[in-house]
C-alpha cells in the first residue's frame, strides 16, 4: 500500500465536492471558506478542477479571484498535522451551501 508523501510535511490529503451555491463562489461564501480554514494548521489549497494553478484556501481575495461558478467542482489539498480534518470540514462547508451556523 502505497500512501502519497511529502518530505517536509508528511501526507497530503484531497478531496473534491460540487459548488451548488446558486451565484457561485461571490464574498460570503469565500469568508466562510478561508475562515474555517485559518482554523487548521494544515496549509490548504483549493481550486477549480482542472485549473492550473492551487489558491491559498486562506486567502480570500484569492479565493474569490478564482470565480468558481454554481455547478464547478472545487478540488482540495492540505498537508499538515490536521490536513485530513481539514480537508473534511471544507468539503463539508461546501456540500452544505455554506450553512449561517459554519464559521
């Protein structure tokens, strides 16, 4: 069994989940994103899938530059002591339409 490894950090978690925000990755959603992940050590990365570069999951005029639309599948990694936690919460946020109670 082989299990993907990073020198300096250890393993790299990932995981993808659908967009189904109805006007896509605009300012609330994007505040809620970065917030929840500034609750991780983990370095986090996002993208839409298939976008050739990763964004800073903490950033959230990245986050927002990166114009995810209703219906994009959004790709997440973390790597980090609480990156497989990290990556489920994320997901999580996502799937659920970015609930008023996350954050």
């Amino acid at each position: 069994m082989m299990s993907m490894l990073d020198k300096a950090d250890g393993q790299i978690f990932t995981g993808n989940v659908r967009l189904v925000h109805a006007v896509g990755m605009h300012a609330r959603p994007a505040v809620k994103l970065t917030k929840l992940a500034k609750k991780f050590e983990a370095q986090i990365s996002v993208r839409v899938a298939g976008a050739p570069e990763w964004i800073n999951a903490k950033s959230v005029a990245k986050i927002m530059a990166m114009r995810a639309a209703h219906g994009s599948t959004i790709e997440i990694k973390a790597s980090g002591s609480d990156a497989e936690a990290a990556v489920a919460a994320l997901v999580d946020l996502v799937a659920s339409d970015f609930p008023d109670g996350a954050g």
